[in-house]
C-alpha cells in the first residue's frame, strides 16, 4: 500500500483508491477494537501523541488505537508544556522528538503548522488538525461513518444526501470532509448555516466542480427533509476574535427530538465530530435524541479508532500482519460488545 513511511498531512494528498484500501484495513481492525481478539503486532513500537491544543476524543483515539495494536504512547499536551514555549522551533522540536518515537501523530493551532513540523521529522506525522485548516483522520472516519450508516440502511454513498449544519466557516472537520467528497460525483449536498459562518467559497467550488448538487442555505428546515445523513457542527468559539461574537451564534440550530420528527426523513442520521454542547444555551443536539437509532455520533467516534490503528498498520507496514501476532482476549468484555442503539 502507498501509505507505508508516508506521513498524513491534507486530505489533499489522499486518493478514492487508498480509501477504499484503508477502509478495508479498517473493517479488519473491528475484532482488536472490539476487544474480540488482541494483536501485538506494533509491540515496541512507540507514538508520539503530540497535543498542542485541547483534545480529548481524538488524542486518546490515536493513543487508544495504538495501544491496541500492541504499541506504546508517550504524550506531550499543552503548548506551555513544551519547548515551543521557550522559543524553539518546530523544526527543532520535530528533529528532537522523532528521535524518541517511530511515528507522530500532532495537532497544533496555527494552520500548516503541521506540515512544517513533518518537514523535520525523521518519522511519519499524522496531522491530528491544524487550527481551522485540515482534519484528515476526522473526514476519513466521517467518511468511513457515511459509507456503514448508508450500507446499514441497504444504500451506497452515490445515494448520499448530506446536510452540513452550523458552523461552516470555521469547522475544520467539514472543510476535509468536502474534499473528500470531491472524489465522488453527483452527490447532494445541502450546506445550512448562519449567513456569517458559510461554507467557505474556495470548499463550495470544489464541491460545485466535482458535479455535485449543492444547495446553501439559511434556514433549519431548509437543509432537513431531503437529508439521508446529517452532520451538525458546534459553533468553533475559539476561532472567534471574541467571545462576544461567539455568543450571537450560540444556540443558533438546534437539533431535538420534535424537530427530527416533524422534519427528517425517517431513517434519517445524525453526525456530529464531537464535543457537543450541551450547555442550555447552545445545547445543539438534545440529549432527547440519545435513544434515537438514528443518532451515529458514538458509532462515529468508535469508527475512528478503526480508521486511525488502520492508519497506524499502512503507515508503518504491518496491515497484513495483524493475525500472525494475534491471541485471545484474557479479560470480560461483555458489556463493551452490547450494540449501539
């Protein structure tokens, strides 16, 4: 496979066939994950898991997906807890900690900051997002989320019609997402957000010149009842220049029990990259909604631990490995493996 020693830095550099080849890779991982089975095939091989902005699902994914393939993780968290602090550069940095770790994963807030890092690394870099530019890992399992929701209810992702809802100015995970799905053709795609935190033209075209039905718009009930997939966004406050005009979009869509009923389509499915916020003033996916089949945000998160020890496997070389050091799992595992509603 063309991942091995390759690092993931845009979802630029990412072809519908190395899809479909890592999604198969992915859908192979489900027994590790699951805790069905355990391979030790990255035994002694070490992460270095490299926050540098807050994170909580996707830094313990990584570290989770490569602690199940038998690797260790040594993490660094926080900007203030680093040498970036004191002035060194993020090629030094990358000099220093690719020395202590066979491949990266990082996130950071400045956009390509990413990418300049990988330039001094001696190791593959995963790009764990790079302030509002890229989140490849997060369209991958989006994608790969899409594809199971889809193929759940007997259809294929050339009968997609996605509504993106919320923040589309800032979000960096739908920005991926749409060149991602720049790979496919004649798709539906509905684009609902507050005229201010509109898609940005530049994803609206890519779109557009894939030969996809796009359709922006203002309005909640504009973007739902055509809708087969639903990817609702929180407002990206910290993108914002002040929390005041964060504030004016708190709350803004709010996806509940009622408003799923009276205007999706039944087996309509709900995405969302996580955190939501539940805070009464913003509280954009009720919790009203957690019984609903339809809701696929923890389906969504279990699905990035598939995606990302697939990544894991590919880049460091081991996808057809994974049975030669397998073993039965020891311990209880019985609730873990109870479906999801």
């Amino acid at each position: 496979m063309e991942l091995k020693g390759q690092h993931i830095l845009s979802v630029k550099d990412i072809s519908l066939e190395l899809i479909n080849e890592l999604f198969q890779v992915a859908e192979a991982m489900r027994p590790y994950a699951k805790r069905q089975k355990v391979s030790r095939v990255l035994e002694g091989a070490l992460l270095g898991n490299m926050f540098f902005e807050p994170s909580t699902r996707t830094r313990v994914s990584f570290g989770c997906a490569f602690n199940l393939l038998g690797g260790e993780v040594r993490e660094t968290t926080g900007l203030s807890n680093s040498a970036l602090a004191k002035g060194e550069s993020l090629y030094d940095t990358a000099q220093v900690l690719s020395g202590y770790s066979d491949i990266i994963a990082m996130r950071h807030p400045a956009a390509g900051s990413v990418a300049e890092f990988a330039q001094g690394s001696r190791v593959p870099v995963i790009n764990g997002g790079d302030g509002p530019n890229e989140h490849p890992t997060q369209a991958l399992l989006d994608l790969f989320t899409i594809q199971k929701e889809l193929e759940r209810q007997g259809k294929s992702i050339n009968q997609l019609s996605l509504t993106m809802l919320g923040d589309l100015k800032h979000g960096r995970t739908v920005h991926s997402l749409c060149q991602l799905l720049s790979l496919y053709s004649n798709l539906k795609i509905q684009l609902i957000s507050p005229e201010a935190l509109a898609m940005p033209s530049e994803f609206v075209d890519i779109l557009v010149n894939a030969g996809h039905q796009v359709e922006v718009g203002t309005k909640l009930e504009q973007g739902l009842p055509q809708a087969n997939i639903i990817y609702q966004t929180r407002i990206q406050e910290e993108r914002f220049k002040s929390q005041e005009e964060a504030n004016r979009y708190r709350g803004y869509f709010r996806l509940n029990k009622q408003i799923y009923f009276e205007h999706c389509q039944p087996n309509a499915v709900i995405m969302h990259p996580l955190p939501r916020d539940s805070r009464n003033d913003a509280n954009e996916l009720d919790n009203d909604l957690n019984a609903e089949p339809g809701l696929a945000i923890f389906r969504q998160t279990d699905n990035g631990v598939l995606v990302r020890m697939a990544l894991f496997a590919c880049i460091l070389g081991v996808e057809n490995q994974l049975k030669k050091y397998e073993r039965d799992v020891n311990w209880f595992t019985g609730l873990r493996n109870k479906p999801q509603v």
